[in-house]
C-alpha cells in the first residue's frame, strides 16, 4: 500500500512509473531520486483494489509520484480503471492530481458515481510554463478543465506548487480561479539548488505569499501552506494572511 508523503493525503497509488512532462523544477530530475522512481513497479490495480476493500475511510491521491494521465492513457485506460475499482468505496476521499486534466474530464462520470473524487491540477506560473513546463499542456488549458469540472458538479482542488519567486505569480493565479477551485495546496520549492534553482529568500516567498493568502481569506477558500514551506518561514500564516 503506498502511504503518501503529502500532507494533505494519507495514502498515494503510482498508476505510471514515468510522467512526460519534462518539469524542471522537478525532483525525479535529481540522480538519486531518479534511480527510485526507475525502480518502482506499480501495481495500481491490486492497490485500487485494497483500498476498495478497507471500511476505515482514506485520504488517496493519484497520484502524487507520477502524472496518472499521461498521453497513453487514452489507449490503456489505466488510470480510468483505477477509478472504476475506487468508485466501489465511497468511504475514501480521491484526490486525482494531474497536468493534463483535459483528459481527466473522459472520467467524469466515474467521479460522479464516487460522489467524492475530487480533480486537480498543479499550477506553478501563467506566463512562464513553456521555460519551467516545457511538454505539458498549458496552464490555462487546466484551469479550463477544472473550470469546466466545477461547472459538472465535481470539486476541484489546484497545486501550487512550487512557488518559485519570481515566477509563479501566486496571487494572480488565486484571482483567476477562485470561483470555480474549491481548496488550494502551497508549497515551496524543495532541492532548489540540486535542481540548479537560487535558493529562494525569506523575504521573497513572503513578498508572493502575503497578498496570496489574503485572497484565499478573503474569498473564504480552504487552503493549506505545506509543512516545509511553514518550517521555511517560521511565522504564523494565518496571522500574516489576516493583516
């Protein structure tokens, strides 16, 4: 069973052992990570179906290691399978975070037989993706299908992460998508250096986070600052989004 590493799941299924986007702000860029991820074997169906036979209800996302829709999904389905098994628990909450979210949209009807599968997307910039995303399908096509799941009856959730000073344009991404995201994730950019990134200051993650964290108080959204990103501050966020 895949316990997650992320704070806002409680368990992860790899469906795909490779992703196509080619993100350089990516951590299975480093060596090291990427030998791991070369060494895992998914096994997402024998997992789907574990989690489908559990009563104590789960927080799972697919998935947190790999993108679950790669182009080849549309010709083996896997993920879509996933899903099919998944929908028989209704007792788990499903996270499926994807930068192809288009594609996603084919397994809306299975969402809608869950009740509670959530689609997602990760977001790091709007105007810089073809530098920092170079294979991944534009950010403003994702915000489109989560704008168009919203519309459906789905709930939807959006990444945004990393930040990357001065790329990601936090608040405006917020602004833009406020009305049809129904809960945000932040987080900082890990292994900045191992990437080949500067290491981002204090003084500038608070400059893109404080008029951020004042539209998701304003707009009265649920959000969450991940772990290293709060460790990396030291302060109290919900105070600074307050002022």
């Amino acid at each position: 069973m895949g316990r997650s590493k992320v704070e806002y799941a409680t368990d992860q299924i790899t469906v795909y052992n490779y992703c196509p986007h080619g993100c350089i702000y990516c951590f299975w860029r480093i060596p090291l990570m990427r030998s791991r991820l070369q060494r895992i074997v998914p096994r997402p169906l024998e997992e789907a179906e574990r989690y489908a036979r559990m009563r104590k209800p789960r927080r799972i996302v697919v998935s947190f290691t790999t993108d679950p829709y790669p182009p080849e999904e549309r010709r083996k389905g896997l993920t879509r399978r996933v899903l099919e098994i998944l929908a028989r628990a209704p007792q788990h909450t499903i996270l499926i975070l994807t930068k192809n979210p288009k594609l996603a949209l084919r397994d809306i009807d299975i969402m809608h037989i869950h009740g509670n599968m959530w689609l997602g997307t990760t977001v790091t910039t709007l105007r810089n993706a073809h530098v920092l995303e170079p294979k991944a399908p534009p950010p403003q096509s994702r915000l489109g299908a989560l704008r168009e799941a919203h519309e459906e009856g789905i709930r939807t959730w959006l990444s945004i992460e990393p930040i990357i000073p001065p790329f990601t344009e936090l608040a405006e991404i917020i602004e833009r998508s406020h009305d049809y995201v129904d809960f945000y994730v932040l987080g900082a950019l890990n292994y900045a250096r191992q990437l080949g990134f500067p290491e981002p200051s204090v003084e500038e993650y608070f400059r893109v986070l404080k008029p951020a964290l004042a539209l998701l108080w304003r707009y009265r959204k649920e959000f969450m600052v991940k772990r290293e990103l709060c460790r990396l501050l030291k302060k109290d966020l919900t105070e600074l989004a307050r002022r």
